[in-house]
C-alpha cells in the first residue's frame, strides 16, 4: 500500500520503520526540506522515500499524522485537497508528558479537529495510547501475543484498510467504536489513554468493555 508519513520523529520514524519493513510504500515528510531528510532512509535501516508533506500526500491511500498537536494544522494545510485519503491520528493533545501537558480543547474530542482539518479524508484514531517504544515492542518482528492497536472512527471501510495496515505489521486492531465515542475513550485523559503495556487483543477487549462500563 502507498503510505504518506507526516512527522518523521519518534513515532514517524518507528511507524515508517514498521510498514516499510512489511513491504509498504512509505514516503516521509517533516517541517524541513527534504533534502535534509536524504539520510533518513540509512537512518531507519529500510527503504522508504522522503518528499515535502504535499509530495508525501500525494498519491498515499493512507497518510499517517505523526505530528505535535499544535502542529497539525500547520502541516495540513500546505495539502490542497485530502478528499479520498485515509488518515491515520496517532496525535494527542499535550505537549508533553503529565498532567500539565494537556492542552485544552474545550471538551471537544481531539480526532474530531484533526477531521475538520482534513475535509474529504476519513479520519481513523490509531497508536495514540502507547508510547512509542512500548508499540514497537509488540509489532512487526517483536510480535507476540500481546499485539493490540485499539482504533476509533466513523468510516466502516477506512477502518477496514487501517485493521490490514495494522495486520501487515502483526498486530491486531480492537476497534472502540466511532470518531466521538472511541476517540473520547483513546484521547488524552480517557480511560484508554496512557496504556503503558501491550496487550493481547482479549486483554484490549476486557479493558475496553471496562472503559465503556465506565
Ligand atoms: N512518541 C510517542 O511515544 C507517542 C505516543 C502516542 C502518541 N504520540 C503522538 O504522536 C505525535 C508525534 O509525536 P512524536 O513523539 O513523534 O513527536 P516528535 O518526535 O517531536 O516528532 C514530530 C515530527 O513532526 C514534524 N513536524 C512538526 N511540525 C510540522 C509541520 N508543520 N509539517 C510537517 N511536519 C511537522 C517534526 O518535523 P521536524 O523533524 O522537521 O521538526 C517531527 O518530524 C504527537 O501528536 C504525539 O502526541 C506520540
């Protein structure tokens, strides 16, 4: 699958590492000019491609938003058209770790201004719960049992395509349930948040009927 990647840091770089290595067709992007990126496929140890955020969008079934929170709408807006595209928001609302990194969105549910900024796309919530090195621990080739990828959104079909992606990188999706219902649940503060172990999908499942009983 032809995959844009935009934000090419921890969870960029690790992502890319993953679906380039599950044979994907990954093109990179960051804030610089790509030019800057040329060691990033060295770095990584694959073969992806790096390209501008425009460059790396264009033509990508999935794009994947693996940006700061303050920067997502910034690096939405140099694309012209995200109609047909399916996004991947692994984003939350902080800017950094604890409880004074959250930054306020008046109650609305994060995924839900990442969709008004991508009009056209559907917008799927995915590998925002886990840090990053915990996810790479359960993925790809460190793939046990205990491979859960909870996703949340509102499109039947682009959360089917995000359930292979995440299949291609052994892992399994739980799926939470619509962009407001599962993306309150996943975002910052919710009781599928800040998952600091990888779990088995039946263990995902357990959690998130807690969560719901909640
Ligand atoms: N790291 C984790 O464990 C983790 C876990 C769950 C969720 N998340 C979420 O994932 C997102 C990314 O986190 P991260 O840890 O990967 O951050 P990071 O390491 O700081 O990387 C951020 C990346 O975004 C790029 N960027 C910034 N502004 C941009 C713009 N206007 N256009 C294009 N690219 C831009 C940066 O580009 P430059 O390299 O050019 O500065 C950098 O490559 C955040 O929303 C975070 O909440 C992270």
């Amino acid at each position: 699958m032809k995959i844009g990647i935009v934000g090419s840091g921890k969870m960029g770089s690790v992502l890319g590492r993953l679906l380039a290595s599950a044979g994907h067709d990954v093109t990179m992007s960051s804030s610089r000019d790509p030019e800057s990126m040329a060691a990033l496929p060295e770095t990584l140890g694959v073969s992806v491609s790096v390209g501008s955020v425009p460059q790396a969008v264009e033509g990508a079934e999935v794009v994947i938003l693996a940006v700061p929170w303050t920067a997502i709408s910034a690096a939405t807006s140099v694309v012209d058209d995200w109609t047909g595209r399916i996004v991947i928001d692994p984003t939350n609302n902080r800017s950094k770790p604890g409880p004074d990194g959250v930054i306020d969105i008046g109650g609305r549910v994060s995924s839900e201004i990442v969709q008004e900024l991508v009009p056209g796309a559907r917008v799927v919530k995915a590998f925002n719960t886990t840090p990053i090195p915990i996810l790479e621990s359960g993925l790809g080739a460190n793939a046990n049992g205990a491979n859960a990828v909870y996703i949340a959104g509102d499109d039947d079909d682009a959360k089917g395509v995000v359930a292979a992606l995440i299949a291609s990188i052994d892992g399994v999706a739980v799926d939470t349930g619509d962009l407001v219902t599962g993306g309150r649940l996943q975002g910052t503060g919710g009781p599928l948040s800040a998952v600091f172990e990888m779990m088995t999908p039946d263990e995902a499942k357990a959690r998130l009927s807690d969560a719901i009983s909640q």
